[in-house]
C-alpha cells in the first residue's frame, strides 16, 4: 500500500473518530473485480498484485474526490461510504462515483492495462443507504480500527454479488433519496428467486435498480 493511501485510510479513521453520535446515515458502495480468481492464475504473483494495488489506489481516489471514505479494502474489493448531513446529496455523491468509477475502468484503466499487454478488469457495484453503527473492532495487541455495523452495509455487500459484469445495481432506498435526474436513469432489476431480504417493517421484498447505462 502506497503512502496516499495510507493517507485516504487515516482521513477515514479520523472521520469517523470525530464524529459526535455513534449512528448515522449513510450510502455504503461496495465494489469487487470479477474474474479475479483465473487472472490470478494466468498471470505472475507481480502482475496480479500490480493490478490490484493500481485498481485500489485509484478507485480510492475517486471515492474521496466525491466527498466519500475508504471503509475497508478487501483484497479485490473495497467498502466506501458516503456520510450525512445531506442524506440527498450524499445518494447522489455515491451514484456519481459509482459511474464515475464505471467510466473510469473502462474508458482509462483497461485502455494503460491492454497497452501492458495485461488483461482488463471487470467489476460489480452495489450500493445502499440507511443507519450503521460507528464501533470500534479488534484488539490493542494487534489491530483496532473503527467499522460501520448496519444493515445498509450488509445489503451494499449483498446488491453487488448480484451485479452482472461492469453492472451498477443500487437498493431502492438510495434511488428513492436520489435527484430525479439520477432515477430517470435506473430500472428495476430482475431479483432471484433466493432473494429474502425485506423492506424494513414489510413483507415486501426489497427492490433492487440498475443502472441502464
């Protein structure tokens, strides 16, 4: 991990100390390549590690450009969020970067990978908003750091396994709390058969958009 972000990582923890109540609302953004598993083992240990440190460091950067955090980096995926006080601008924020991040990869990125002769990266976006928990996880003889615990969290994560390849899905509340300019353009999405989670204090299932574009 390179010195900036390390910054980006401390710019977070700081935040997230300086907050005055332990619960919040916020957009969650979860992000994960696909295909990660067989471009490990087509390339080097070198180039793949390359890959993901270069796709880490810039995904990470465009997050805090719009006014978001690096949560956690999970070795091919990272967890930002997006803080209140603006809970419609912070929605709107969270699917600028969203698409900014789509645009990113495959108009930028993958055009310096290809000229490297290495192969381009494919990737799943989820997002979702609502109340998490500021906690602080781990141990002072090994590591301690300060999480986000919520529901918004776990369905951001959930959302992006159902993502397609280089597909943007969001939950119905970050659409609901979006500009309009936003959810003219997401569309329902098909949800699976399997898909149990509910909207809170129904038994509706909870809907999930895509991005048309």
């Amino acid at each position: 991990m390179d010195l900036k972000m390390e910054v980006i990582e401390e710019i977070s923890e700081e935040f997230l100390e300086s907050l005055s109540k332990d619960k919040m609302q916020f957009v969650i953004l979860s992000i994960d390549l696909k295909g990660s598993t067989k471009m490990s083992q087509q390339l080097s240990i070198e180039d793949t590690s390359k890959i993901i440190a270069l796709f880490s460091k810039e995904i990470s950067q465009l997050v805090y450009y719009f006014n978001g955090y690096v949560l956690k980096y999970l070795g091919d995926g990272i967890i930002a969020y997006f803080p209140e006080p603006n809970f419609i601008g912070m929605n709107d924020n969270a699917i600028d970067c969203a698409t900014s991040i789509k645009y990113f990869i495959l108009n930028g990125l993958n055009k310096v990978l290809d000229e490297n002769n290495l192969p381009p990266l494919n990737f799943g976006i989820g997002l979702d908003s609502g109340e998490a928990m500021v906690v602080t996880i781990g141990s002072k003889v090994s590591k301690m750091h300060k999480d986000l615990i919520g529901q918004a969290i776990n369905l951001a994560t959930k959302i992006q396994s159902l993502a397609g390849t280089n597909q943007i899905l969001a939950g119905e509340v970050t659409i609901q709390n979006a500009h309009y300019t936003w959810r003219k353009i997401f569309e329902s999405f098909e949800l699976p058969e399997n898909w149990n989670y509910l909207k809170y204090g129904t038994t509706d299932k909870y809907q999930v958009y895509a991005f048309k574009y």
